[in-house]
C-alpha cells in the first residue's frame, strides 16, 4: 500500500504543476494577443496569428429537452475506462 499511496502523492503533485503551467499558459497566451493584435504577426522563428471566427455548435442539451424521442433513436452506447482519485477530507 505505500507504494500505491506513493504513485498517488506522485501523480497528484503533477497534476498540481499541470493546472499551473496551464494557468501561465493562458496568463502568456493573453499577453501575445494583446501584442501582437489582430491577424498575423512574424516573430523570429515563429508565425502568431490571432484570428476571431464563428462558428456554429449544435445544441444537444436543448434538442434532447425539446425532442426526448428522435433524440434517444440516436442514443448510442459505448464503454469507457476511468480514474479517479480525489482527496479525502
């Protein structure tokens, strides 16, 4: 068991370092956009573009609420695998 609670403390701690590199990621995206503004900016070796565009979703929340039986011949199952570890209080 003291190797499992090891691999746990291991992970855990990196999945810490990850949510802070994430967070300087976008805290330095921000920064690059607001430097190089909109379009394409040629840097050194690197090309940033920063481009704003539309997009369309298809909203599966509403259409499942307002259509429940063409929604569910849709349905489809599949299996999935996974890990969770949370810390006891």
């Amino acid at each position: 068991m003291d190797d499992l609670l090891s691999l746990v403390e291991k992970r855990q701690a990196l999945v810490e370092q990850a949510a802070k590199m994430e967070a300087d990621r976008k805290e330095l995206d921000k920064q690059i956009e607001t430097i190089a503004g909109s379009g394409t900016t040629h840097v050194g070796v690197w090309s940033v573009s920063v481009i704003d565009t539309e997009v369309v979703t298809f909203d599966s929340t509403r259409f499942k609420k307002e259509n429940p039986e063409l929604a569910s011949k849709y349905n489809k199952t599949a299996k999935r695998h996974s890990l969770t570890i949370r810390e006891l209080s």
